[in-house]
C-alpha cells in the first residue's frame, strides 16, 4: 500500500501555501494550480497544472485514487483582477466541480467555507446556527454549501463545508496591519472579539481532517475561545490606535468548536494569542 493522497485545489493561495510550509504526515499532496509553481515554496510539489471549471475531465482525472478533496479554490473579496471586481459566484462553481470530480473518482469532499456565513450575529455559534451572511463573500459561501449538499447527495458524494474562522497572520487584522492601524473599542475599553486558530494548528487540523473517513456536512474550524484583537496585535509587536466602536459593531463573535473537537485525534489548545503570533511570525517570511 502506497501513502494515501488527497487533492488540493487552489494549492496556490494562502491556505495552499500554508499546507507546503507545514505538510501534513502520512498524506501525499496533489498540488492543483492554474499556473506552472516555481516560487520558493511551491518548489518540489507535485504540481497539476489544469482549470478545473473548464477542464472537469482533468479534474475528475486529477481525484482518481485519491482519498479526498479539499477545494480551497475561490475568489478573495478585494484581490480580483486589476480594474476588475472579483465573481463571487465562483465559489458556488468550484465547489460543485470539486463534488462532480470527488464523484467521477468517488473521493469525499471538502470545502473551504466561512465564518462569513453566519453574518454579524453575536454570541457562541454552532454548527446548526441560522446563516445570515452580511456581504456577497458570505453569501456566495452560503450557497455553494448549499448547492455542493445538494449535488453531493444526488451523486452519493460525502461532502464537508469547513466554516473557518479568522487565520491568525492570514486574517485582515494581524496579517492585514499597517502602519496606523485602528482597532474598534467599544465602552468597557475591549476590542472585537472573535474566533481565531493560528496558522500551524488550522495545518495541524487540516491534515486530521483529510484522513477521516466519516464527516458532518458542515463544521466550524477555530481554536477554542475568543480573542481579543488587540490582544492579538500586542502579541505580534504591533501597535495601533482606536476609536470609539460604531453601534453597530457587534463585540463578540465565537464559534462553537465542540464537533470540531469530538473528530480530532488530539485535543485542540485553547486560542492564545502569543502562541498564535509565534506561529505567524515563523512563517510570515514566506507570505511576503
């Protein structure tokens, strides 16, 4: 028996490039990008070079064998071509050829979605939370799981949305810091509070999930806990300033992590922002 393998589509964006930098044990990565790699960090992948929207074939041809799918592929809001707004929908699209291939090679699927999905709602959020997504980004994640469920039960295809939330160092707020940067701070003097999970544990998690055989449909990827994000940035070194936070800020936002924790071989360490920031920082080098 050969080492398992599991394809990862849109192998080239942040998430991607983190899987190279901390690959995961036991696991054989097929790398799906649209380009040919030959930066620092894709070297030495084994790379397949294919569209997967145009080309379903290849794609199909790409999952066969394999014991599963992650689809990290898909727009980022602000990071279209220039001139151009990004299409959200593409999400919707790339998740429902990752289920179509996932069929064709009768591979489970997973799929990269958000926190974004549940919109600004306030307060612990599990799994079975009603989905209020507040901008097109979470709504077009909202649909393609709706849409990749949908087909994955007619074709027979296991298929898991992965909700995650903020990415410590690949997030708008460590990894987004600049020079006079502002945090929200709201009357008792805290800032927003939200779900984060550092950068080699989400990795660490990542490869967890790839190896298991059975999977909820939908399940929220975090740390335990809610952080601070001031605490966060006082961490990493960082400063910054604030400002009175608008009404409508929302002060908390954590994701319930309980069903995460059941499916992991190991237990999952509360979030610490000076653990999260140690992680970034070790790894911020290749991301420049």
């Amino acid at each position: 028996m050969g080492i398992p393998a599991a394809v990862v589509l849109g192998a080239t964006g942040r998430i991607g490039q983190l899987m190279q930098l901390a690959p995961p044990k036991g696991l054989h990565l097929r790398l799906q990008a649209r380009q040919p790699q030959d930066g620092p960090v894709q070297a030495g992948g084994d790379w397949r070079v294919l569209d997967p929207l145009a080309d379903p074939q290849a794609l199909a041809h790409l999952a066969e064998g394999a014991e599963a799918l992650l689809c990290l592929a898909g727009p980022v809001p602000g990071r279209g071509p220039a001139g151009e707004t990004a299409d959200m929908k593409d999400h919707i699209r790339l998740g429902e050829a990752a289920v179509r291939a996932g069929a064709a090679a009768g591979c489970r699927v997973l799929l990269a979605s958000s926190a974004a999905v549940y919109g600004a709602q306030g307060g612990l959020l599990d799994e079975d939370a009603a989905l209020q997504p507040a901008n097109a980004y979470g709504t077009a994640k909202a649909e393609m799981e709706r849409r990749a469920a949908a087909l994955g039960a007619d074709l027979g295809v296991p298929v898991c949305a992965l909700r995650i939330g903020n990415i410590a160092g690949l997030d708008a707020i460590l990894g987004g810091w600049r020079q006079g940067f502002v945090l929200d701070r709201f009357a008792d003097g805290s800032s927003p509070q939200r779900s984060y999970i550092g950068v080699q544990a989400l990795a660490r998690v990542l490869a967890a999930l790839l190896v298991l055989r059975e999977l909820p449909p939908v399940l929220n990827v975090a740390q335990p806990g809610a952080v601070e994000m001031a605490a966060l940035l006082q961490a990493a070194g960082k400063p910054f300033g604030t400002r009175p936070a608008p009404a409508a800020a929302i002060a908390q936002v954590a994701l319930d992590t309980n069903r995460l924790q059941a499916l992991l071989p190991f237990a999952l360490a509360p979030a610490d922002p000076a653990q999260m920031a140690a992680e970034w920082a070790a790894l911020e080098p290749y991301f420049t």
